[in-house]
C-alpha cells in the first residue's frame, strides 16, 4: 500500500513542473499580438500560480497515523537491528525478531523524518547492526510486518524516542 502511491506522485511531480513553467512563461516578456499592458501579464501571472498551488498542494499531503496504523494493535518487538534508513519523508528501522519457534521476522519500524531524529539526539551511528533493542509501537492495519514506533529501548536501559507518529514525544506536548 505504502508503494502504491508512487506513480501518482510523479504525475503530480510533472504537474508541478508544467505549472511552474506556466508562471515563468506568464512572467518573462514576449510579444503580444493584441494590446500589451500589466493586466494582460498579471492575469497570466495569477492563473499560473493558482494552477500551480493546485497542483503542488496534494504533494505536500502527507498520512496520518491513523490511515496507516491501528492504535489498538499496540506490539512490542525485541530484536536485533539490520539496518537503519535515514530517508524522508519517514526513516525506517528494520529489525529482525525470532518467534518463539525459532523462524525470524523483519520487520520495518517508521520513525520520523532524518531532520526529526538529529533533533532528537540522533546520528548515523546511534543504532549500529547487530544492537539488540526492543521497539513499542503499533502495527500496521494490513497486518504487514510494518510498526509505527512508540519507543525504542536497549538493553543498558536507555530508551531513544523515534520521533514517529506513534511516538511518546506527541504525548510529552500535549
């Protein structure tokens, strides 16, 4: 589901282009057939940018936890780290977890932005591969093996907040 979404965002992509190469036509000077003058210009200008705000608005839109994730599923995985992926717009946690008959899961744990985790203290190196953590969070509706974290706790006892949807720090602030 996460993926499914991709192509419409390049068609919107392209749309943001086109529109912004409407504002820079409108704006750059050209001859005119009829009768030159700043409305003329102005309304090119205007219609340009709306077009283009109308396109670029559904670009910026963004989930909210409750489409992706179900509150009521709250889950607690103790694993070992594979890897971390700093990427906007959502960094991912991948972890591996054994079931209590010995196969492994992966499961990938959403956390917040790279911007939002360097706030909160994080680098590159804060969760190298191999740690073993456990991660509180909530699964996702579909059932996949996907979690929004809510904390993530090493065995020292330090705890490190995700700055996911699902995170403490929304309750720190309210």
């Amino acid at each position: 589901m996460r993926f499914a979404s991709r192509p419409s965002f390049l068609v919107l992509r392209a749309w943001s282009v086109l529109g912004a190469w409407f504002l820079v036509r409108a704006a750059w000077p050209v001859r005119q057939v009829q009768e030159p003058g700043i409305k003329s210009r102005g309304r090119h200008i205007a219609a340009a940018a709306v077009l283009l705000l109308a396109v670029v608005r559904p670009v910026a839109a963004h989930h909210s936890f409750s489409a992706e994730f179900d509150a009521t599923k709250s889950v607690t995985l103790e694993g070992e780290v594979v890897m971390m992926e700093w990427v906007n717009p959502h960094s991912w946690l991948h972890i591996d977890v054994k079931k209590p008959d010995g196969s492994v899961e992966r499961w990938k744990i959403e956390g917040g932005s790279p911007s939002v985790l360097l706030r909160l203290g994080w680098d590159r190196n804060s969760v190298p591969a191999g740690t073993r953590v456990t991660v509180v969070g909530f699964q996702a509706k579909d059932g996949s093996l996907r979690a929004s974290s809510r904390e993530l706790r090493f065995p020292d006892g330090r705890k490190m907040d995700l700055g996911g949807s699902g995170s403490s720090t929304i309750d720190q602030k309210k």
